[in-house]
C-alpha cells in the first residue's frame, strides 16, 4: 500500500479518472494540450479523450463564460489558468455569472466547474507572476475555494470539486507540483474538513497550501525548543472547518495562522476574528506576504514570504519575548527550487 | 396576398401585440411601486425578437440582456411568470430572486438574461459549443445592444465561436445609444464590419419585421446547416428611456421631423394595417396579460426564512 504520486500526477490522476467515469467531463485553458501539460496535470487527456480537452486563444474573460455556458448545457467544466494572477481576467464572470447563476435564476440552473489555477513563490516571478489572491474569492458566497497541500489531498480534492454542483476555485502551489506522497489508485473525494498534521499542545498553527509545509517545518524547530505544536491543514478555504479550528485553539490557547496571500482580509484574518466572536480566551498572530507588491531581486524577495525560521520564531515570541533564547535548527530542505519551465 | 403570408402576419402580429401591451402595461403599472426592480422596456425594438425566434426551434435557445422581456415571450416564455418575478413573487420565473433583469425559462429554451453588459455572450457562445459537442442540431441566438459592442468580451466571444466553428447566431439590436452616449462618440468601428472579421456571415438591416424574419431564417438555416457562427445587426430604436416607463423623445435628434419618421416606422402599428381583424387577436390577448396580472398580485412573496436557499459553498 506504498503507492506514491506527486502532487501533479495526483491532480492529473483525479482528472483522468474522472473524465473517464464520465464523458460529460471537458477541460479547457491557454497550454492545456502542449509539451508542458500544465505542470503535468492535464498530461494525456487529450490524447485518451480526444475534443475534450480544448487549447483557448488568451481571452481569460470570454473563455470564462464559455466555460459557464458549456456547464449551462450538461456539462462539467474544468477551466485551467497557468497563473492565479491570470484569474483577475475573469472575475467579471467568476463572481458576477457563476457565484450568482443558481441562486438569482431561482434554482433553475446550476453551475459546475472548476477553475483551476497555480499561486505562489518561485525564484523571480516578480510582481505579476506571484500572487495568491485566494483571499478575495473567500468573501463572495457561492464559491467554494479549496487549496490542497499534499499529493493524497489533491486527488481527493480535485475529484470532489469536479462533482461538485456550483463553482470551485482549485489552487495548486508551484513548489507541489513535484512532492511526492501517498495516493490511492481507487476513487475518492475528500470533505470540507481540516487534517491535523501534527497533533501538539501548546500552540496552533495554520498554514494555507505550501505555507503548512512551513508549518510543518517551524513544528520541528519549536519541538527542539520545548514547544509542542499543533499543524493544522483546513485544505478548504471556503467553506472553512471553523468547528474543528475551535476545538483546536480552545485547547492550545495560541493560534498563528500563514496565508499564502497578503494576509489582510485574509484566511487568518477571517479565522481570528471567528474565533474572537466565539468569545475564546486565546493569543493569536497572522502571517503572510509582507504587505507590498513582490520583488524580484532574490535579496528582496526572501524577505517577502513567511519562512518556517518566522514562523517558529513568532510562535517562540507567544513563550518567551528574549528572542536571544530562541534556537534555530537547519531542516534539511528538499525543497525543489522551480526555475522553469513556466 | 397568399395564404401563407396571412397566417405569417397573424404569427408575427399575435407575438408582437402580445410584448408591446405588456411592456406598456408594465409601464402604466410602475408608478404604483408594485414591480421591485428597474426596467428596460423593449417597446420600439420588439420586431428583432418576434422576427428572429419565429425563425427557431423549440430545442434552440437564446440569451439576452436586461432588455430581455421581448426576447422572452417572443420565444414563449411564461407570461404569468415574468408578470410574477417583476412583482417579486415566489411563483416568478426565478422565483422572486432575479426580478426584471435575470430571467430565465428552461422549459421554452430562454437560457438566461443579465444585467451586466455582454455578460452573457461568452455563455451563450460556450452553449453553443456544449450543442456542438453532443451533436446537436440545435443552435444558439444571443442578443445584445450596441453598448455590449464596446466591450472587449464580445469580441473575444465572437472570434472563438469562429476558430472553433459553432453554431451560434449573434443578433446585435443596435439602438444607436448606450443610455443617453450615441454610437458616434463611442465606436470608431463599425459593428458589422468588425463582425465580418469574426465570424463567417454578417449582415446589417433595418428592423421592419419582414427584413427581420426572413434574413433571420436565411442566417439561421445557414448557422443550423454550416454548424459556423453568424451575426445579424438590426437598426432599431428604443421608444422610451433606458430605464423606467417614461417616453424619452430624444432632445439630441435636432431634425424632429427624422424623430417622427422613426416614430411613424413602428413595426407594431405598420403589421397591425396587415392584419385582417386585429381586434379579434387584441381581445384574447388582452385578456391573458389581465389574467397575468392577477396572478402575479395574488401570489405569495417568497418567505423571508428562504433567503438562504440556492446559496451554498
């Protein structure tokens, strides 16, 4: 029982498998069908489904609609963007048309796809080519938003979306695509509940896609210095496991929650605040981006993002405010550093 | 005149009566508040919808704008519930949800109206290639004004129901204004012109009901045959103002003789000297649109506990 995926083969798995249980499925994007395959997600559908998996000209707002129409008519779309910074072309039909088709036609029509797109850090992305701009889909009802972090996550994650009825923004980290880890062959879907990495004690940490990976390391480093952290994974962002997040914070008492996005308005803003109104006693802190446009300059851009050493180090801060006491451990990073192709 | 073109004229006039007394009972009802949302009467441009869906199957489907009510009963859909969704009534077409600018009848192929310009171009272009997909024989019409032409969506709409040869007619109702802006000082293109380079037929004609039907059925057979796109611009002009119930008699026309031409051009009054006895159409017309707005008075609001309903994560 050791089969083991990447996180790309797995969301391919997904695809594939689900496109062969139902031939109602199609996929559609900018590079779906060349060398690239999108990271490998979309790699052989084409050639196994021939007409149903479709290369669009760059008109991300038209191609959006089309896709809706396409769902309109019976079918399931799944709608594949390189970029999430791409995405802001088609928020006209996103949050406009598939947000609000079900519920301002009275039920009459539904709304299947899934807009699947990639976030996050590579060396020099820059500006543009960088953002994780999940958070703004997490406001608008009507839209799921699921962010999967590893390999099993992503095939169940990509396999419930593709079944489910309304709109689903599917979000992949660049750094994943080639982690490896344990997925089963069969079918299955995973549910709008968090996992626990790590079970821990004395503070909670929440990470949003690759960001729970530096959860996972900062646990380490805070393990060296006496601290027992809990790692938490919501992998849906919308709807959020609320529930689960409280039972969590309710024992530790301390939460720090890394979005891979700018953090105001953001996934840790949104749990914090839930968390406040439930009336607990707790400590907490939001990481993210820092709250400027992304350099490109690697001396810069190193500063930009949370790092397990951050993450660890404002956990340790909740303890002990002489950060002098603080001692930094080197993980092992296998970390692969994603230069191209793009 | 032959039998044939008395049973078409009794066709076109029973469908074009049947939108220009509703629009104007819709807006002889407005001041009293009883209708919840803004609306954009079709009257002046209902010879494009009557004359382009007489021209279309039941299985074929069309999408349209908030100036949508024409287009939908001329594809017949439900009189009581439109009446009922404008009055905001759980027995509306969608249910109280969308009011005038969203409406929606599956059941007669009306695929969805919007009230943002050309949002519903690209969807109804992606229906078509979900037809295309499942080897239909069914086609799409979509209809929208010359404001939707400014938009870079449409353009993008167009072209790729071309690359990929989809059976998809684009119906530009141009009424010249886009509110009170006039084409002139928006488009440096001409529409039909643009279109060409788009798609694979496009042609320009007024909106008498004749022109309109029968370059209808040529372009319509044609898309249905080739399984290719096509656009249709339709010259025609918008009776009231954008928005409301009020006449707006167009200060910006400083020839008021060319306004009372346009005026005089109404297709509705021009089909009804055709008809041999309009009067025996008009009476069981009259009655129905009566009927319509009884029901939508007596029907219950949607209560109040439902408001979450259809909305879900």
């Amino acid at each position: 029982m050791s089969r083991i995926l990447s996180y790309g083969e797995a969301i391919n798995e997904a695809i594939y498998q689900s496109m062969e249980d139902d031939n109602k499925i199609i996929v559609m994007g900018q590079g779906v069908n060349d060398p690239n395959t999108v990271l490998g997600t979309t790699k052989g559908l084409e050639q196994k489904f021939p007409g149903r998996c479709i290369d669009t000209p760059i008109a991300e707002d038209g191609m959006t609609g089309v896709a809706i129409g396409t769902a309109l008519a019976g079918f399931k779309v799944i709608h594949t963007h390189i970029r999430m910074d791409f995405v802001l072309l088609c928020m006209n039909q996103i949050i406009n048309m598939a947000a609000k088709m079900e519920y301002m036609y009275g039920g009459e029509v539904n709304v299947p796809i899934v807009i699947k797109s990639m976030i996050g850090k590579s060396w020099g992305q820059g500006p543009q080519h960088s953002q994780g701009l999940y958070s703004l889909f997490i406001n608008i009802p009507g839209l799921r938003v699921v962010a999967p972090t590893t390999p099993y996550d992503a095939k169940g994650a990509m396999i419930a979306a593709i079944a489910h009825k309304g709109p689903v923004l599917f979000i992949e980290h660049r750094h994943l695509h080639y982690q490896k880890g344990f997925v089963p062959e069969k079918r299955y879907g995973i549910v709008p509940e968090l996992r626990k990495l790590k079970e821990g004690s004395d503070v909670t940490l929440i990470g949003v896609s690759q960001m729970v990976v530096e959860c996972f390391r900062a646990a380490k480093i805070l393990e060296e210095n006496g601290i027992k952290a809990e790692v938490i994974d919501p992998i849906y962002l919308s709807p959020l496991d609320y529930n689960n997040i409280y039972k969590s914070v309710k024992k530790t008492k301390k939460v720090i929650v890394v979005d891979c996005d700018w953090f105001a308005s953001s996934v840790g803003a949104d749990i914090i605040s839930s968390l406040h109104e439930s009336g607990l006693d707790f400590r907490s802190f939001k990481m993210g981006f820092a709250h400027t446009t992304c350099p490109t300059a690697p001396s810069l851009e190193k500063e930009f993002y949370p790092t397990a050493e951050k993450i660890a180090k404002e956990a340790f801060f909740m303890f002990e405010e002489n950060l002098d006491k603080f001692k930094n451990v080197d993980i092992i990073r296998e970390e692969i550093e994603y230069k191209g192709p793009f | 005149m032959e039998k044939n073109d008395r049973e078409l004229i009794r066709r076109l006039y029973k469908k074009l009566y049947l939108i220009r007394k509703t629009e104007e009972e819709i807006a002889r009802v407005y001041p009293t508040d009883k209708i919840k949302s803004p609306i954009h009467l079709s009257i002046g441009q209902e010879s494009v919808s009557v004359g382009v869906c007489d021209n279309l199957k039941k299985d074929d489907v069309v999408f349209g704008t908030y100036r949508g009510h024409a287009m939908y009963l001329a594809k017949g859909g439900d009189l009581n519930k439109l009446i009922a969704e404008l009055y905001g009534k759980e027995t509306g077409c969608c249910k109280g949800r969308g009011g005038s600018m969203h409406i929606i009848d599956k059941e007669a192929g009306v695929m969805g109206t919007s009230a943002i310009v050309g949002t519903t171009i690209p969807i109804a272009v992606g229906y078509a290639q979900a037809l295309k997909l499942q080897g239909s024989n069914s086609i799409v019409v979509v209809f929208f004004g010359d404001g939707a032409m400014d938009e870079g969506v449409v353009h993008e709409s167009m072209n790729y129901a071309g690359v990929k040869k989809l059976p998809i007619l684009f119906v530009l109702e141009d009424n010249q204004y886009a509110i009170f802006n006039h084409t002139y000082y928006r488009q440096f293109f001409e529409s039909v012109r643009m279109a060409d380079n788009h798609v694979w037929a496009a042609e320009q004609i007024s909106h008498d009901i004749f022109e309109v039907y029968h370059k209808a059925k040529a372009l319509i057979e044609y898309v249905r045959k080739s399984c290719t796109p096509a656009f249709l611009q339709v010259d025609t002009f918008r009776l009231k103002e954008h928005v409301g119930p009020e006449d707006y008699d167009y200060p910006d026309i400083k020839d008021r003789d060319e306004f009372k031409r346009i005026l005089k051009n109404d297709q509705v009054k021009f089909i009804r000297r055709k008809v041999k006895n309009p009067k025996e159409i008009e009476s069981i017309i009259d009655k129905k649109i009566k009927k319509a707005f009884k029901f939508a008075e007596k029907s219950e609001e949607p209560d109040w506990r439902d408001l979450e309903r259809f909305s879900y994560e």
